[in-house]
C-alpha cells in the first residue's frame, strides 16, 4: 500500500520510517486496515466521500488516530 501511493505521488510522502517488510510497517498496515474496517461501506456518509483516493487515505489516517490504533494495533 505505501509503495502504491509512493508510485502514485512520487516524492509527495515520506515513507522512510516504514521500509516494507519492517515491523512498523506491519503496525501502520493493521492500523489502516482497522480504521478502513470502520469505514467500509459507509464512506462516503461517515467520512463524506466520494471518490478521491487521497482523502480516503487521510480519512483513514484520522480514524486510526482518533480509534488510538496507532499506539499499538495489536492492544486494541
């Protein structure tokens, strides 16, 4: 997923602190999928989306944070 959006805006995101394969990596992973498991279905009315990747990406960002998955996903 980070290489996808990496590919998809090269030199927008810094990803330098979730190398692929790492154990951060993995934890950044769980919680987006944790966060995008809230979401799936009612995007566009819980998050007011629509139809940009981008927005979703940040949506999921903000979920995780608010859920506090991105203290340690595995606690949750």
């Amino acid at each position: 997923m980070l290489q996808d959006i990496d590919r998809k805006l090269p030199g927008v995101c810094d990803f330098s602190l979730y190398p692929p394969g790492s154990e951060q990596c993995a934890a950044l992973l769980e919680s987006l999928k944790r966060a995008a498991g809230g979401l799936q279905g009612r995007e566009r009315r819980k998050a007011g989306l629509i139809s940009s990747g981008l927005h979703l990406i940040i949506a999921l960002v903000f979920e995780a944070i608010q859920q506090r998955y991105w203290v340690d996903p595995r606690e949750v």
